[in-house]
C-alpha cells in the first residue's frame, strides 16, 4: 500500500514579524493619540464670566486627554453654576476645545437682600461676584406675589435700557398695586406697571423726542411725559 505524503506548509516567519510590527505600531499609536492633551480651549461669547472660572470649573485646568474628556461631563459641570444658563461643546481639529457659553444674564440689584438676580431668576450673594453688573438696584420691598411678576418682566428689558435704569421703587397707589416708578441715569422718571413692563423698551426712541428735557415719562396710564425744569 502507498504511503500518502503530506506537505506542510512553512510558516513564513518574516510575513509574521511584519504583520505583528504593524500591529504593535498601531497599537502604541492609538495609545499615544489617545493620551495627546487639549492644545487650546476657546471660550466663547461670556460677558462677566472669566476664563479661569469656567477651565477651573470645567476641570480642565491641567488640559487633560482631548479623547478621552467627555464633553458630556464638562457640560454638567458648568451647568451647576448658577451663573451659566446653556454650553455647547465642539472638538476641533488640532486639538481645539470650544466652549460656547450663555450666561444667566444679571437683572437687578435687590437691596432688601443685598443679592443679584440674574435672568434664571436665582439670587446671588454679592460678595460672589468677582466684577460689579451694571444694574438697576430694587430699593423697597416687593410682595412676593408681585415680586415674580416683577423678575419676569425684568428678563423682557433690553439691556441697552437696563444699563440706563439707576434705582427701581415699588410704588403702588390707590389706583394700580402693579405700579413701579424707574429712575433713569438721565435724570428721567418713568412710572410703569407689570401689564405695561415692557414698553420700557422704547425708551432710547422716546428720549430722542424730549429735546433734552428733563421730566417725568408716565407708561402705567396715558404715555404722557412731563417736563420738570
């Protein structure tokens, strides 16, 4: 009976050590990429807020893996500040992190409690602020079912109007409990009730029509301004 020979096939030791050097090289460069740091963060579109607040509170102060930090993370993190109302997060070629900020936006001064309210209506102790807003100060007291009313209505100002109200003063009277008189840095007076709060907004179009007058703009009840010289 014939023998049956078998051939073995010769394993091609080069092929091997070939194949397993790429492999060891794309191995140890998946690491290394892996472990490049963040080159630059962008901080985008803050008006009060410092850079090192928001990398601090980021945690990405010492720029930490650009993989393998989780945007999902950074945005929690800077969404506990009270001072941060939105983020949006971008990985950009070059290592780049983007960080697009909207901030809770400062409304008003309330002396009653020497605190700032900002525009996702918390109260903020001054003392916590590291500049000063340019904003009106509250200086009575407001009941509180007409306070929130009052902080909504403050949200709907313009901040190219907001920065030219001083003071803020509660003053209801026999007629309208809703009644506020705001006192201008010009000098001006302007009564207004919530139901009306807004009209506030055409203020600079009103002051282009007073020819430097002086005087007392009523918005709560007949839009009518009188002149104090």
């Amino acid at each position: 009976m014939a023998k049956k020979i078998v051939k073995r096939k010769k394993l091609k030791l080069g092929n091997f050590l070939i194949v397993l050097l790429i492999l060891t090289v794309l191995v140890f460069f998946v690491y290394y990429l892996l472990q490049e740091p963040i080159k630059n963060i962008i901080i985008k579109n803050t008006n009060y807020l410092n850079d090192d607040y928001i990398i601090n509170l980021a945690g990405i102060k010492n720029y930490p893996s650009f993989f393998l930090t989780s945007s999902g993370k950074i945005k929690n993190k800077l969404l506990k500040s009270d001072y941060i109302e939105k983020v949006t997060i971008k990985k950009e070629p070059g290592f780049i992190l983007e960080l697009n900020i909207e901030e809770s936006r400062p409304l008003f001064y309330n002396s009653n409690n020497n605190k700032y309210v900002l525009s996702n209506k918390k109260e903020i102790a001054s003392e916590t602020i590291n500049n000063s807003f340019r904003v009106p100060r509250l200086i009575n007291y407001v009941p509180d079912n007409k306070y929130n009313k009052f902080i909504k209505n403050m949200i709907k100002v313009d901040e190219s109007v907001l920065s030219k109200i001083s003071d803020i003063e509660y003053l209801p009277n026999d007629y309208d409990k809703d009644r506020f008189l705001l006192y201008m840095d010009d000098d001006n007076m302007v009564y207004l009730t919530l139901t009306k709060f807004k009209m506030i907004n055409h203020y600079n179009e009103v002051l282009a029509q007073l020819d430097n007058h002086k005087g007392i703009l009523y918005l709560d009840s007949g839009n009518h301004f009188k002149i104090m010289e």
